[in-house]
C-alpha cells in the first residue's frame, strides 16, 4: 500500500475518553473510531490486524476438524424461553420487539441457537462428535462500556460448540481445542496462562480461560513458573485476605511457589455437560435405540479483544510494537525525497514491489513529508521494520533498517530483500 491512498487519521494527544493503552493507541494510530457507547468502527490499519487474528483463529480451529458455519446475530426469546435465560441473563441481554411485536434479542452467545440446530437436524449417534464454529459479531448490553474494543457492547467472537455421545468423547474434543488455542496464542506471538476458571453465566461444571498477560488486566493471575498451574488468584484468598499476600508462598497441595500477575481474559473453554441439551430437549438415537441427551462443549475467543490486549502488551512510550504475525505493516519503505535522491525513490519504488512479491504487507511512504514525521508514524502504528532510504543509498548503497524493538542496522541494497525476508520467515 502507498502512504498516500490509505486512510489513517492519527492524533497527536492521547484522547481524554481513552483511559487504556490499547485505546489511547488506537485511535491516535488511527486505527478505530467511536460510533457510539462502545461501538467502533475499525478503520483500514485496525481492521487488517483484525482479520489476521481471525485468519490465525480459524486456521487452528479447522485443524481440529470444527466446520465453520454462521448463525444469525438476532435470536427470537422462544429459544432463551427454552434455555431458561431469557430472564437468568440479565440486563446485559438486549431485547427488542419486531414490527409484529415479537420478542428478539442480540446475541451475545448462541448456545440457544446452535442447540435448536442440533436438536432438529441430527439424529444418530454415529453423526457424533460433532463441532461447529463461526466467527461472528456479539452485542452485550455492558452497564459501563469502558477501555475502548477491550470491554464494548458491540465485539466479534470466535465460539464453537461441539456434541457428543458421552463425556469421555466430550473431555476428547475439550482437550484437542485447548491445544488448539495454544497454538492460536503462540503464533499470535503473546504471553498467556491457561487458568482455572468459573462457568459463570455459561454454565458447565469444567472450564478454563485464556488470559494474556499485561499489567492493564482486571484479573490477578496466581501461577507457577515450574508448570501450567494457574488460577485466579481471588479463589486462593479468605474473606478479608489481600492478594498481594499469596506471592512467595506454595499452591494448595503443591510444593510450588505462587507467581502474581495481571491478566486480561481473551479466550473460555468449557465442558457443559447436558446443561442446555437436557432444558432444550437435545436428543440422539443411540446405539441400542433409545434416546439419549446430548453432551456439550463450548469454547469462545475474543477475536477483537485479542487485539487490545496485543496493544496492552506489547507497547512503549513511541505507540504500539505489534508481534510481527498481526502487524497490518510489517515493513514501511521510508525514502527521503531530495533532488538528488532520484535513484533512491527508484530503488524504493522497486524494492516495495519485491517485497510485496514475497508474501510481506509493505507501505511505501510516497508522501512529500519531512522525515521526523514519517519515522514517528512508522513506529505509532507499530511496523516491525522500516527501511530508510536516503543519502547512504546514493552515497555507497546501503540502507538503514530499522527494528521497532531492536537498534538500527546499516545493510547493503542488494541484501536488503533477503535481509527482511528472513525475519518474517
């Protein structure tokens, strides 16, 4: 893309409404902008990172072998009626009526949705196990919308549910999607902890969430470094008991030191049992004839929030230090333009079409702008790289490269391709 044709509107100040890193950067990177009370809409640069996270979600899942389907966000209150969470779920659940006065509501969830599916069209046991997923816009109606995308009403999701014969078959698929979400995080490049964790308004009696790391979060993780145990370290304490003072001593039934940390919940995995099959009436035929409930699993990411939470990790006082696989830049191509620089805005022009050939999301910044200015925006907007090519490339051809988290480095033209190749690999 040429820095001139796209469209991001930065900022200079942070935003008096942003209160979080992550929605401080944003918008001054122009990335996202307010419609409403925790609505946004994501602009070019915001939007990319959004669907690269998503790409990175969905890969993962399908391995798994979940099959991708799309539900609908406007859900009638028959099917919460059936479920007994019409009334159980509270404010955060809008209702509307339609022009016929019927009674709806936006998603925020669709176990209802997914159950009734199941229910209707799947009948044998020998259809089983059976997981479904999409990735697909939610509405809960917060009280207090705050920190930007990291807590909106408005959000996109990735939630996937799976069906089976037994809990055996269940605890199966359960764990092949844990492992999956392990490889999600990993290849979005974030430090994460998988920690116990309540059903909440879900249900179920098994659960675990996802949380990545950042001083920002809301929880306060309890973990050791010696294994995967972690916990929310709120149900370690005692009424009264500050949780500052678990740090240093041993886990419940472990010789293993409690870590403290803050962590901000992007991923929910959960066995649910027969909780909604069993109040929605979710049978199968089984292998000796008879009707049998249905068990169930459930497993969300916070695909929006996931970028958020990125930001919360991953920043410094110069803007956003994106991990390189869901940067929407991973290189911008820096030429400063002098009369005498003619061949270096054509080795730029030629290098930004190799690189682009290769696979990499590359900007060259074409603009007529000092160069103070287009480093500055390079960094905001969090670039992996950025290549200034100037007087060294006219004077003995070598460009300066420079790493959003490393020094600069002086590298000859002819190298510089197979140099930034070999760092996206």
């Amino acid at each position: 893309m040429l820095a001139s044709k796209i469209f991001v509107p930065f900022i200079k100040d942070n935003p008096s409404e942003a209160e979080v890193v992550s929605h401080q950067l944003l918008l001054r990177a122009g990335m996202i902008r307010k419609v409403a009370s925790g609505i946004y809409n994501w602009l070019p640069l915001g939007f990319k990172t959004l669907k690269l996270v998503e790409e990175i979600v969905r890969e993962e899942i399908s391995k798994t072998g979940a099959h991708e389907i799309f539900m609908p966000m406007v859900q009638p209150k028959d099917l919460w009626v059936d479920s007994k969470r019409w009334d159980k779920f509270g404010p955060e659940l809008l209702r509307f009526k339609d022009r016929h006065e019927r009674d709806f509501c936006l998603g925020p969830t669709h176990e209802e949705i997914i159950t009734d599916l199941i229910r209707n069209n799947l009948n044998s046991y020998k259809e089983l196990p059976l997981t479904l997923f999409q990735i697909q816009t939610k509405f809960r109606d917060e009280i207090r919308p705050r920190y930007g995308i990291m807590r909106g009403r408005e959000f996109l999701m990735k939630d996937a549910y799976s069906f089976h014969i037994d809990s055996e078959s269940l605890n199966i698929t359960y764990l092949s999607m844990r492992e999956a979400y392990k490889s999600i995080f990993n290849r979005l490049g974030l430090e994460y902890k998988i920690v116990k964790a309540d059903s909440g308004a879900i249900g179920g009696e098994i659960s675990e969430e996802f949380h990545v790391l950042a001083d920002s979060g809301e929880d306060t993780l309890a973990f050791s470094d010696e294994s995967e145990i972690a916990i929310n370290a709120e149900l370690l304490i005692s009424a009264g008991e500050d949780i500052n003072s678990l740090s240093g001593k041993s886990f419940p039934n472990s010789n293993e030191i409690i870590r403290l940390a803050k962590g901000i919940e992007v991923g929910h995995i959960f066995q649910l049992g027969d909780v909604y099959s069993t109040a929605m009436n979710a049978t199968v035929i089984d292998e000796k004839g008879d009707r049998q409930i249905l068990q169930m699993g459930c497993y969300g990411i916070g695909v929006s929030r996931i970028v958020a939470a990125a930001i919360e990790q991953n920043h410094d006082d110069k803007g956003i230090i994106w991990p390189k696989n869901i940067a929407p830049i991973q290189i911008s191509i820096l030429p400063i333009f002098k009369e005498q620089n003619d061949n270096a805005l054509l080795f730029a022009k030629e290098l930004y079409l190799k690189l682009n050939q290769q696979g990499l999301r590359v900007m060259l910044d074409d603009r007529q702008e000092r160069f103070g200015k287009k480093i500055t925006e390079s960094e905001l907007i969090g670039c992996p790289y950025a290549v200034v090519i100037g007087k060294n490339y006219t004077d003995n051809q070598t460009v300066e490269v420079i790493s959003r988290t490393a020094d600069k480095s002086e590298i000859k033209a002819s190298e510089v391709e197979t140099f930034l190749t070999r760092a996206f690999q």
